[in-house]
C-alpha cells in the first residue's frame, strides 16, 4: 500500500530542544536508521515550525540541536532595559524579537518557501489581514509550499518561522501574524487536512487510508491550577491561559488524529517528573531538557517506525 508520511511537530519555545535531540537519536537508530529521509510533509507550530522548516530545508536534527543550546540564550535575552520600559513587563512582551530575526535569518538566509523541495505546512494566526472592511477579520493561516493558487511559495522562511514562532506575551507580533499555538499547537490535524486538501494537485493530494504520522511534543509539565472557584480577570488569567490554550489544544488534535488514523498514528511525548516545570523560556534548564530528552526510552517509537512508517 502507498503511504503519505507526515511528521507533526508541537510548539514550545526552547523545549524544542527536546523535539530535536528525540528525533536525532531516532534518526540515527540501528533499527530505523535514516527514517527523516521518508517524510513526505513536514508539520510544526512554533518552535516546532522553526524545526519543520530546518527539516525540510535540508538541515540536520544535530544541527537544530545546537542552534538551540549555543542561541537560546540570545532568542530569550530578557535585558533590565527591555523590563524598564515594558513597566516591568507590565505592559509591552516579554522579550524583544530582534534576538528571534538574528538567528532565523542566520538559518534560513534568503530561502524562500518555493525553495525547499520538500512540503511543510506552518500554522500561524492571523490578526489582521488588511482587506476591505466587509471582510476584514483575524483568522488561521497555514503557510505551505503546495502547488496551487494559495501556495506561499514566494514568502520567505525566515519571515515564516518568525510569525508562527511570535507566542503572545512573550514575543511581538511579526507583519500582523502570531503564534499558532493558539489554535494548533499540535499541528497534526492541520497536517491530515493539508495532505487531503481537494485544493491540491492530484500529484500532490494524499489519501486518507495512506496517511501515516508520527506526532511529537515539547514535553510536559504536571501543572494545574489550584481552586475550584477562580474569582479572576484579566491579569490573572493573562499568562496561564495562554499556557492552558496551548496545552487543551494539543491534546485534543492528539484525540482527533488517534480516532482518524488508529494505529497509522503514533505520539511521543514526555511527561516531567511532577516536582519539574520547564517553561518555554527557560534558557537555564536547555541542559537539562537535553538530558531528558537524550535518556527517553524510544523503543516503542522505534518498534512503530519500523512496523507502520517503513512497512511496505
């Protein structure tokens, strides 16, 4: 049977580093050796956008891997003068973008999206799409370099990797677009509609019953809020829920593949120690999430890759 392999990759922050050193150690397993070369669309939100895109154009898990540990730091630069004049981070995000540009232009150059052979679709949102006034309205947008009347073939990557990694109160938004965690952070169902779409070529249009894919998160933390009443407004609620929305939307795009795609579907995710948070900004803990990440059992990912993803 033909199969369309996809691999879905969760939003963030600095946590894909473990995303990136998982899929080394996978891409390098004796059993499953060299499995990245089979993907036939590559799918992330966020940082997981930023790894997509690196996939797909050509670099290596190894190399993402350092970029994350040797720039992580000037990504998240949390400067006393940034915190001056946001009030304290009161008003105005957390951290400036100039650090993100730097580093996505320094990966990415002048690539645009045309130029990568392999597909990738990019979920990022919208918030202002500057028509006419009767249509004027923010929406999800998905950057992808299918064929066709809507490809985004012409953006460039860099530009691309910036809007789907601008994650509300930490960053800017980037030409009007934001983090599309907000709506997708696990992009895997984004993905399936992307790969069956009827808008694509018949070349490029997937079947339903040969999709095949492989979901992997940023890790989890054991957080709750503790309350059964929560009397709170809009500074309460400001930063956890941008962290609820995240997390809710993972695991019901996770819901939704299973039932789709049954045993064709397979997700790795870790879940920290429940005494360990890692924020997405956690630039102290890159380290330690490397550590995680290169003590994680694979053997039944690796036993699903082997058996389902390179089965004939």
């Amino acid at each position: 049977m033909a199969k369309y392999r996809i691999l879905s990759l969760d939003g963030g922050g600095l946590r894909g580093l473990i995303t990136a050193r998982l899929l080394a150690r996978l891409n390098a397993h004796p059993q499953v050796a060299g499995w990245l070369s089979t993907v036939d669309l590559f799918a992330g939100t966020s940082t997981g956008g930023i790894l997509a895109l690196g996939l797909a154009s050509g670099k290596t898990p190894e190399e993402i891997c350092t970029v994350y540990k040797e720039r992580g730091g000037v990504i998240f630069d949390d400067s006393i003068w940034d915190n001056l004049r946001d009030l304290g981070k009161t008003v105005g995000a957390d951290y400036s973008s100039k650090g993100l540009k730097t580093e996505l232009k320094a990966v990415f150059g002048d690539l645009k999206l045309r130029d990568i052979t392999r597909k990738v679709a990019i979920p990022t949102f919208d918030l202002d799409n500057e028509e006419v006034a009767a249509k004027r309205t923010w929406k999800p947008k998905i950057f992808h370099n299918f064929k066709g009347a809507d490809s985004d073939g012409e953006q460039l990557v860099a530009h691309i990797a910036q809007y789907t990694s601008s994650a509300p109160t930490y960053f800017p938004s980037a030409d009007g677009y934001i983090d599309g965690g907000v709506f997708a952070n696990n992009p895997s169902i984004v993905a399936l509609a992307q790969a069956i779409s009827r808008r694509n070529q018949p070349a490029e249009r997937a079947a339903l019953h040969e999709v095949v894919m492989l979901s992997l998160g940023t890790g989890v933390s054991l957080t709750y809020i503790k309350g059964q009443t929560l009397d709170w407004g809009y500074a309460q609620w400001a930063q956890p829920l941008i962290n609820v929305l995240m997390d809710g939307v993972a695991g019901i795009s996770d819901y939704q593949a299973r039932q789709l795609l049954d045993d064709r579907y397979h997700r790795l995710q870790i879940v920290f120690q429940p005494n360990e948070t890692i924020a997405l900004d956690a630039v102290d803990k890159l380290d330690r999430m490397d550590e995680i990440a290169t003590g994680h059992p694979l053997q039944e990912t690796v036993d699903w890759l082997r058996d389902v993803w390179l089965s004939p």
